[in-house]
C-alpha cells in the first residue's frame, strides 16, 4: 500500500523536471497594465504567491477569497489559475471580473474555468493541484519573466543534483518524525512564499500540522509567547529557508538561536540565480514532506477530507 | 501588581475612543498614485493591513520587511508606519525609497522617521505601538477615505455600548483560559486584517500562542492535518469573526463544525457600516485580550522579550 503510494506519488513529485519545460504563455505585456491580479486557492493560488514575490515590474496582488478587490477594472492584468477549473472561490471572482468587462485569462486543466475564461492556458490533467506547481507557475513566469531554454536547463540540472544527494534530506525527515514537534518553517525575501508552499506541503503531503511566518515580521509578534509564559518554543522544531535579503534577518537568527531552547534547522539553496534557488527550495520541499509522510505511514496522496467538504459544499446552493 | 497593570493598561485600551477623534491627515490623493504601498511592522503594520481591507479604490500593498519593492517609484504613494520611529525594517524601506526619489509620507510619534521623513502625521507618544491603533489607522482613513464627523460619533457611542455590556466578553475570556486550548482565530472579508490583529493581541497581551487564517484559504490546507492524523482540531479553540462577504463561507463553517471536535465561538460584529462593524470588533479583541492576560495573571504590558532583542540587535552593526 505504501509501497505503492510512494512509487506514483515519488513518480508526481519528481516529474517537475517535465513541467519545467511547459512554455505555453500568454500574449500580454505587463506594462500595459496598473497591476497583475491573480485569483487562486490552496495549491493553485501558492503559484501566484511565488510569482509575486519573483516579479518586481507591477504589484503582483493575490486573491484567495470568493472576491475580486472593488479597484479591479479593465486596466488591471487578471488571472485566474484553477488547477481543476473548479474551485468555487476562483469561479466566483471570474464572473465579478466578467460583469466588470475585465478579460479572463485562465490557467486550468479543465472544469467551468475553462470554458467561461476569455484566454486560456490549458495544462496537463490527473494531478494533485499541488503537484502541479510548475504547471501553474510556468505559464506566468514564460509571460511576463521571459524564462530562457538556458535557464531551464540550468535549473533542471540543478534539481537532478539535488535528487543524486537525497540523503540529508532522508535523516532530516527522520529528525522531523523522532522530534515529535510541530514543523515551525521560517523565511525572509525572496522565499516567504515557498514558506507558506512549504507549510502547506506538511499539512497535505505529510498530513502533520505546520506553521510558517517571515522572520521578521514573526519577531514583532511571536517571541512574546514563544519565550514568556513558559516557553511555547520548545514545542517547534524550526526550518529556515535562507533569503538573501536582508543579513539582518541573520543576524536576528543567530539572537534567536541562543534564547531558544529549540534546535533552529537551516536549510540554504543551492543555485546562483533566484530562480535557481527558488526551484531547488521547492523540489527540496517537496521530496522532504513526502519522506515524512511516508515515515509516519501517511499515503501523500490522501485528502479524503478535502474531497468530503467539497462534496458536501456542492449539496448546498 | 496586577491591579496597576489593569489599570494601566485598561485606560489605555480604553482610550480608542480619543484615538477615534485624531483628525490628522496628509494632502494626498488617492487618484494620484498607481498604488498605496505602506511600511511598516507589527502593532504599527497592522493598521497598514486593516486599511489595506476596508480601502478599495486602489491596491494598498503592505511591506512588513527591510526590503521595498523594486517597483516602487515616484508613481506610487508610500507611506512608512513606525509607532516609535525607530524600527530598523521601516526604516530600511524609508532609505530604499529615498534614494529612489520616492517622497516619504511618515505616520510615528517621534525617533529617526520623524527626522528624515518628507511629509510628518506626528501622533502622542507614550503608549505601546499596538496600543495606538487609532492613531494609527485615523490617519490613513482621513487622508483616503474622508470619514465625518457623524461616523466618528456613531462608532464612540458602538464603543460605550459595547463597554458598557462587558459581561459576554469576561465570560469568554474565562472559557479560553479553561480550556487550555490554543485560540484559532478563523475570518473571512472583510476581517481578514482583525484576525491578524486578534492573534498578535493573543501573542502580546496574553502571552498566548495563537494562530489565524482566512476560512476559505484555511479549508484548502488545513483541514487535513486537522481531521486526519488524530485530529489536531481537537487542541483548538475556534473563534471567529464573522464576515460580511460571502454566506459561502458560514456554508462552510457549518460543515465544520459538525466534523469539529472541538466548539467553533462565533463573533458577531455589532453596527451598521463596515467602518462601525470594524471598530466593534477591534475594541472587543482588544477588551477580550486582556481579560484572557489578567486571568492568567500576567501583566498584559510586559513584552520584555522583545525589548531586549532590539536591544541586542542594536549592539550589532
């Protein structure tokens, strides 16, 4: 059973090396627009989070609500990205965005999405939304990143290395599942959205609850309970995804180290360019939360529970 | 000790409804600018977050690090949030824009920002930054969204009401502290800013761990650690505020709760407009924070913590 789980779930996570090469793209320019409005949920929506972050032109505003901000209009760039078309959220801001005539471009496998969009990138069917995040993400940084052959390359080779070096990723699996504490992950630019990938990733993946905040902002906030009232710290075994900006957060990292009685797990990139890194994090990600899913005996594919919701939302109209 | 700190902290909680007639603003137009982009961290940063909800004509991007967005120009308008004036990400951002030529809109009480801003809402000093909300936040409403007189005199009498019929709230803060469980705040638009804010009141004033996320993005991730996996649902409490948009989602707390384990507390702003429905809830967080601090018998005021961790950072250049 398990043995099974992880030949087709290995065989998902490992096809990214495929998905990279997806160059479909839409015909837009960014600078014909105010802003890029993405609206999308869950494993969908976390493509738009990771390309905010890359995408410095425009603000990049992401939408994971049933509604479109008021200030959308035709000069605002609207996706919307779906991996089964269905979601009920997305579908209710395409059709504020159609009543305000705003253009719908779409990524999606199928669904509603797919036929009531105006521009459609269709991608490859019978995955886990979170499975296919280069699917999702592609289309997006090909359009407005211009993403080069060489480029993909690079970065395909970079993850093939790192899939030749699993090992430290096997015993930090491990050291999640003996430690018996909640995964606390921890990030500053450009990876807060591959922490938020990354939390996600153990709740679905590893079935394990999670929990991630930029380290700076999560100072201002957090150290208060994590280290008064008897030292909530001790509850988190804490992965940091190394950003490049700023070195202050490094430095804020080391202070935290010594005051915490936690062990702080830092966990740098390997790549020179930021999308280098960013593939190389992501990959990492996900073989890890699969690892700790398969050494808790989870099946990585399994969200029953989200199925359920769904079914039982669809009775109610 | 205690009962100085209440009384102490009490006034100044209680002390909104001056905050609430603060009628400074800046000569500024929204029309102007492609975006609102506003700096700033924690107690300061949120009123960023809570203005982000409630103004719709433009898209208010909040920056809660050192780094400014590299497409920040002259074409947007920044303003930078910093209670004491002094805090070393805001300040970062400050000196990014200024070299940008970016004309710097600065809301603080006093330190650097004070000095080196071009345009100074200048608010009391004296209280703790998330103490001032009011401050805060009335600035950005008068500027942007040209609140009356009436509306300010509307929410003080919610406010009176609201103090005046305490009791349900004393009750609930004695349920949280019973059940030693960890307070799961849950909302949707448009009180996704106050969930936030409800979390960091938990963190700082009661020194409680806490967590918040938006319902619908929430049921995307989070239900599967949370009923799989031996029910992690069950070490929570679940308050939530409810929102106005959409009645899917009280379609989907509904089904929640009957798979829940643990009970889900329903919030229900009370008011007219969003503003007033708004104000209710902060003041109410705000009451309902402290209440949970004193009956644990810490002193709501005291975030030593993280006191002295601006105090190490600043030995390190």
């Amino acid at each position: 059973m398990i043995f099974l789980a992880e030949d087709k779930f290995y065989s998902q996570v490992y096809s990214i090396k495929e998905q990279i090469n997806f160059t479909e793209k839409f015909s837009l320019e960014a600078r014909n627009f105010k802003a890029i409005v993405i609206s999308g949920m869950g494993g969908s929506g976390v493509s738009g989070r990771i390309f905010a972050e890359i995408f410095q032109e425009l603000p990049v505003i992401v939408v994971d609500s049933y509604k479109l901000p008021k200030y959308v209009d035709r000069s605002y760039c609207f996706i919307a990205v779906s991996y089964s078309g269905n979601t009920e959220e997305t579908l209710s801001t395409v059709k504020e965005a159609k009543a305000r005539g705003v253009r719908v471009n779409a990524i999606t496998s199928g669904g509603e999405l797919s036929k009531i969009c105006d521009n459609l990138i269709k991608i490859p069917a019978g995955l886990q939304p979170r499975e296919a995040i280069g699917y999702l993400l592609m289309p997006l940084l090909n359009t407005f990143a211009g993403i080069q052959t060489e480029e993909r390359k690079k970065i395909i080779s970079i993850l093939e290395n790192l899939e030749k070096e699993r090992s430290p990723i096997w015993q930090l699996a491990q050291k999640i599942v003996d430690s018996r504490k909640i995964p606390y992950i921890l990030s500053w630019e450009p990876f807060t959205s591959l922490s938020y990938r990354f939390k996600t990733q153990f709740n679905e993946n590893s079935k394990l609850f999670a929990l991630n905040h930029n380290l700076s902002e999560q100072n201002h906030n957090e150290l208060v309970p994590q280290l008064m009232n008897g030292g909530m710290a001790e509850k988190f075994i804490f992965l940091v995804l190394e950003g490049d900006y700023s070195s202050r957060c490094k430095v804020r990292l080391d202070i935290m180290e010594n005051k915490f009685s936690s062990e702080i797990i830092r966990i740098k990139p390997k790549g020179e360019t930021q999308l280098e890194k960013l593939f190389y994090l992501l990959h990492y990600i996900d073989i890890l939360t699969v690892e700790v899913s398969l050494r808790l005996s989870f099946d990585p594919e399994d969200v029953k529970v989200l199925e359920n919701l769904k079914a039982e939302l669809s009775k109610i109209k």
